[in-house]
C-alpha cells in the first residue's frame, strides 16, 4: 500500500460544500463519557471545492497549509497512508469507506480548502474540514448517509487517520447546526434536538476570546484525561461514566484515588449543569445560565485540571466586567473562552481582557463574537485556486 504523496497546485473549478466550527455551550469532556453536551455551530466555516477528476487520485490542498498539494489513490486510503493536515480530509474518504460506503468505482476528486475558522483555538477547525468533506462526498458519491452517519464517518477519522480520541460532539456540532440555536445531543443515544437562545431578541452575545494558547488534543493531556474516565467506569463496573449520577460519587470516592476522583466528578456535575442548562434555557431563559456556565469552568480548573492561567485571568477579568456568564470551551490546554455578554458590553470586556493580559506580560488575545450558524451544507458553485 502506497502512502500519500504530494502534487504541484493547479487551476480548479468546481462546486462548494462548507461546515461551521462550533462552539461548546457547556458540557467539557462529557462526550466520549456517553453524557450530554450544547454545542452550537458558528458563523466561522470551511469551503471544500471539488472538482471532478477521471481517475481514482484524491488530491487535497488547503490555503491554510504550506507546501505542495496531497494526493492519494482511492484504492490505497487508510489511516497509515494519510498524515499531518490532510488526514482530517482524506481520513473521511476512508472513513465513509469503513463505514460501509461502496467505493470500488467512483473516480476521485481535487478537493480545495480554506477556512476562517482559527486553528487551535478550541471552535473544532477539524470538524469543519471533516464534515465539509463528508457531506461533500457524500453527495458526490451518492453514498445516502444521513447527517449524523457522516458527523461518525468524521470522528473515525479524527479518532483513527488523526489519532485524536474526542467524542463525536463536534462533528454532531457542525453537521446539525441551526441558526439561533444550540445542539442537545446525548453522546450514548446520538439522539439530538436543537435548544432555541433567544440571544438576538435579549440583546445578547456570545463573546469568544482566543487565548492563543495553542493546544493538541493528540498529545498527551487529553489522552490522559480520558484514561482517568475510563479508569473511574472500570471501577464502577460500568462502561461509560454516563451510566452514573452524581448521587454515585460517595462510592466512587472509596473505590479510586483522588485524582481520579476529580476527573470523574467534573463529568458527573457537568453532565448534570448541560441539563439543567436546557432546561433553564427553556424556563427562564438565556439570562439565567450564567452561575451554570461558571461553574462548568470552576469545576474543568479544579477537578479536571484542563485550564491555563490565561484561560483564567479571561474568565475572572470577563465576569468583573459584567458578563453573565464564562467558561473555557473546548478540550482545554489552551484555547477559547466563552462569554455570554449584553450586546453593549462587547467590547469593554474585550478591552478588560487585553489589557489584563498585557499586564500579566501574556500574549495579545484575540476577541470575536460568534452566532448560532447553519449546520453543513452544500453551497454555489465558485471558482477557487487548488
């Protein structure tokens, strides 16, 4: 089997599928627990132009990536053939291939990238590759798989072409999206519903603040994190920590050692505060869930130790400044902030942050507001550059 290799750039035409970033809402870590999460997909996205080619060479480029263009036969994909940035495009292709579809005599494609969705800043960049990729070929092939069944085919990639063991949140996230709305979804069921904000009509705002920290959920951190879950279920005798409640953690404390005490404890409350988010959201309103969204962030930096002092300081120096709500979002070890803030509090907040950082002698934050957005789609034919 023959690994991928590189091909000069070219001149394409072709048509555009994109697929949104996401933002988390609440719900850390509790994903590939079996536990419930509230992403919601954002107005950042990535475009896949594909052009058709007569033969079974799948070649990928990207404006984001420096270097020559990949390409690969059809017939040679797996997870060992595809690697760096590529993988989270070509690994879909194996991926759907996996998961059933027939591709023995399909003819490949150019597939052209660019997003605007900042790369390691925890709003899921490689979901967006993988499901614009995927409802992409999906079309293309005539494969039939519904948007959940492609939101799979992208976390077999990220889990087995990448080597990134997430859940299938932010994939579910992108594929699922509506605008104004969030994603409720029960990782064990993949049952999802969408959740209305009501932001817009309460003049609100979701305030992202990118802390630059940059992270890599394939090194070691969050491999570890997950480790110590699956050893806390093991000591429960069951297979996931969604089997489990917070009224279990009295028993659990006596079976485990104390840090794996705290990792499971940040599952089990924070499965509990995505719940009572909905429902709050539902009762009351977006106003109402900010000491939730707190305590989601209190409970990743003191159980289950994925925050950094940058993440920090954002979140403190946001909440003196008025914000109902903060907490880091993504899987931690660097990345975003989010903040729900009133609409006119925007960019005082934002201020608070920079100047707070340059006072600590960090670097520059960037600050940005995201909006509910529509999941993947296929959109107008375009020229690009490959």
């Amino acid at each position: 089997m023959t690994s991928a290799s590189t091909a000069p750039a070219a001149q394409t035409l072709g048509h555009v599928w994109s697929a949104p970033g996401r933002v988390n809402l609440i719900g850390e870590h509790t994903d590939y627990n079996g536990g419930l999460v509230l992403p919601l997909a954002i107005d950042r996205r990535t475009t896949c132009t594909m052009t058709p080619r007569d033969d079974r060479i799948l070649r990928v480029s990207s404006e984001a990536a420096t270097g020559a263009a990949v390409q690969i036969s059809i017939d040679d994909l797996s997870p060992d053939a595809v690697t760096g940035w590529s993988a989270y495009a070509l690994g879909v292709a194996w991926a759907l291939q996996e998961l059933g579809a027939d591709l023995s005599t399909v003819t490949g494609f150019d597939i052209s990238l660019d997003s605007d969705v900042p790369i390691g800043a925890g709003l899921s960049s490689s979901a967006a590759i993988e499901c614009a990729v995927a409802v992409a070929l999906n079309e293309l092939w005539s494969l039939g798989f519904t948007p959940m069944e492609l939101a799979r085919a992208g976390r077999l990639a990220e889990n087995s072409a990448v080597g990134a063991p997430t859940g299938i949140m932010d994939q579910a996230a992108s594929m699922l999206g509506e605008l104004d709305h969030a994603v409720f979804l029960d990782c064990t069921t993949e049952v999802a519903l969408t959740v209305p904000l009501h932001l817009k009509e309460n003049d609100l705002a979701l305030l992202i603040v990118d802390t630059r920290v940059e992270h890599a959920h394939a090194t070691g951190g969050y491999a570890e994190r997950r480790a110590s879950c699956e050893k806390g279920a093991a000591a429960m005798d069951v297979t996931l920590l969604s089997e489990l409640s917070v009224d279990d953690l009295p028993i659990l404390r006596e079976r485990v050692d104390e840090e794996t005490f705290r990792r499971v404890r940040h599952v089990l409350t924070e499965n509990q505060r995505v719940a009572d988010t909905v429902d709050v959201l539902r009762d009351k309103g977006p106003l109402a869930i900010g000491e939730l969204l707190c305590a989601s962030h209190a409970s990743m930096r003191d159980d289950f130790g994925i925050s950094v002092p940058q993440m920090d300081l954002a979140v403190e120096t946001a909440m003196a400044n008025r914000a109902i709500g903060a907490r880091l979002t993504g899987g931690g070890f660097g990345g975003s902030m989010v903040a729900l803030v009133h609409q006119a509090d925007v960019e005082p907040i934002s201020a608070a942050i920079a100047s707070a950082f340059a006072a600590a002698g960090y670097g520059e934050p960037q600050s940005f507001t995201v909006h509910a957005a529509p999941g993947a789609h296929r959109d107008d034919a375009a020229a690009t550059k490959a």
